[in-house]
C-alpha cells in the first residue's frame, strides 16, 4: 500500500440500509469489498438482501450481468476488525451516535494500515469532531451517500478542517469510480441537501400548524406547483418524522438561528410515536390501502 490514491480494497462497518447499499455499489464497480456489523445476524441478512435487490436491478435492466455477478462475488463478509488490517478505505456506516463511531475509529486505530482513509457515512456528526478522535485526522473524510445508494446519483463530501486536499482527490475520484456525482460541502450541521430539503419541510409543517393550508393541498401545491415528485408532508413521512425533527434539531442547535426552530407539530407527532410510514401514522394514516391525511 504505497499510496492511498489507488483504492482497491474497501472496508465497511455496519451493514444496516446504508452500509448494505454503499457495499452493493462499491462491489458492481469491481472494489474488493469487506462488510463488517457488531450484530452478526445482521451481516447475513445484508447478503442476501444486496443479493436480491441486484437481481431485481439485473430483472429490470438496470445493471448488467457482469454487474450482478460482480455484486455477489465481490463481498466477503466480516466478524473481526482485525481483517480490515489491509483495507486502503473504510467507510463506517454504523448507527448514527457519535460515541458508537468514536469507538468504531478507537478499536480500528491499531488494526489498520497507516495509509488507510477513514471515512464517515454520518448525516449530522461534526467530521472534524469525529476526525479529531483518530490518529489521521489529515485522511479522515465525510462520504454522505444517499439512500438508497444503488438508485441516488449524489454523494456528498465532506472535508473536516483537517482534512487534506490528498484524501479529498483520493475521495473524487474514488466516488467517479462508483459512477456517481460528488458535490462538496464544508463541515456544518446536515451539509447540503438536507439542509435544504429538511427545512423546506419544516416549513410545509408550519403551513400546516398555523392553519394556512390543509395537508392535501400543502402536497399538491408543491407537487403541480413546483413539479416535485412527492408533496413535503409525503416525503416528510417517507423519511421518518424522528429523522426530520433530529436533523432540524441538528440544524437549529448548530446554526442558533431561530429560523431553524422545528415546527411544534413535529414535536407532537414525534413525541406521540407518529414517525410517518414506518410507524403507520404522520400527516397520512398507512392503514388503509391509499393513505389518507391523519
Ligand atoms: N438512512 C438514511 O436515509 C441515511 C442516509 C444517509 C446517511 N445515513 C447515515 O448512515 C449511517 C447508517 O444509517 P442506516 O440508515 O444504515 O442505519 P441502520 O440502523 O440501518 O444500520 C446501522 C448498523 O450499524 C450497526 N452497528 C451499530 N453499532 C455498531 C458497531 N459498534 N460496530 C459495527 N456496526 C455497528 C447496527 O447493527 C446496524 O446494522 C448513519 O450514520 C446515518 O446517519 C443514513
């Protein structure tokens, strides 16, 4: 391992949604690729989801054969982190609590090649914070992918302070390798898109809340209106009213801009377990077979 500028061997910590996708797409583009996760049970049933979901692609026209083949013989999986001694990347994609990660980086530290990068999958953690606790604060990088990875073209990058122009150019193009679109960001609480994204449906919230519009026409307003795919009360359900109200609350701490400040309808609705699709209620009910407002 001469230079960290040639990846070939990618190591990935937590095989949850994200970590079983960013392996699914670094394996289609020929890395050798390593999935670790602390719950043992968790790193089989990744398999064979990455396996499924590549066959459906396949089905569907969206990726090769070669693709899906490389797919499934690329991906070896791991219950020790003493195997990720000779990996040059390693994207930790474990549960988003900063104490989990710091632990990660803590056991990986005397295991891993001095040359290795670590990277960060992490939505709102502060890079530079996170960079701080390692040994190579200089190769230590945000790679925000999208959910989910196989489909979303973006990934996000994000230098720390530390972080050197080295491990940056080593990241673009490792990510152009992926045949996906990087955009830079600076190290502030939720990046780019979800700084944008979120906020926007806070405000729908608020639109809401203050009995401006209902939650019909709040959707079909930005659906007609502004020609997006979903209304921002749908999506906002989507991604899970918990996540939305963790990354205002990201934001709003981060910034102390009161601007940021979630709409209080979100905190009942978190607080009452309403966390949209997933727990069958938000601003739709799920019960039915067409979702109807709540
Ligand atoms: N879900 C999204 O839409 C999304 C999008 C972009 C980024 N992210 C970020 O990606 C990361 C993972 O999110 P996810 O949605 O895949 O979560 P997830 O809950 O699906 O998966 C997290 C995995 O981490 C594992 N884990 C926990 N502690 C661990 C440890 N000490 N060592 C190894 N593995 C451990 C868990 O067993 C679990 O399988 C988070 O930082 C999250 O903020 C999520």
């Amino acid at each position: 391992m001469e230079t960290s500028s040639k990846i070939t061997k990618v190591g990935i910590i937590g095989a949850g949604q994200m970590g079983s996708g960013i392996a699914h797409v670094c394996a289609q583009f020929g890395f050798d690729v390593l999935l670790y996760d602390i719950a043992k049970e968790v790193i089989d049933d990744s398999l064979i989801s990455i396996e499924k979901q590549a066959k459906r692609l396949h089905e569907k026209q969206r990726i090769t054969k070669n693709d899906y083949k490389a797919i499934c013989s690329n991906i070896l999986k791991s219950t020790n982190l003493e195997d990720f001694s000779d990996r040059e990347l390693i994207i930790e994609a474990a549960t988003e609590e900063e104490e989990i990660k710091k632990s990660i980086f803590k056991t990986l530290l005397p295991i891993i090649h001095h040359n290795a990068i670590l990277a960060t999958n992490t939505s709102s953690i502060s890079i530079t914070r996170l960079a701080a606790a390692t040994d190579r604060p200089q190769a230590f990088i945000g790679v925000h992918f999208m959910n989910p990875v196989p489909v979303m073209k973006l990934v996000e990058i994000i230098k720390g302070i530390t972080t050197d122009d080295v491990t940056y150019q080593t990241i673009i193009d490792f990510i152009s390798k992926l045949d996906k679109t990087a955009v830079t960001s600076q190290d502030f609480p939720a990046f780019i898109v979800n700084r944008i994204l979120v906020p926007m449906l806070n405000e729908a919230m608020f639109i809401l809340y203050e009995g401006i519009s209902n939650v019909n026409d709040i959707d079909q307003a930005m659906k007609l209106g502004a020609n997006h795919p979903m209304g921002p009360l749908e999506l906002a359900d989507f991604i899970g009213l918990d996540t939305c109200l963790s990354i205002m609350q990201v934001i709003f701490n981060g910034s102390g801009d009161s601007k940021y400040r979630p709409c209080p309808l979100l905190v009942n609705y978190v607080e009452a377990g309403w966390l949209g699709r997933k727990s069958g209620k938000g601003f739709y009910d799920y019960s039915q077979n067409v979702p109807v407002p709540s």
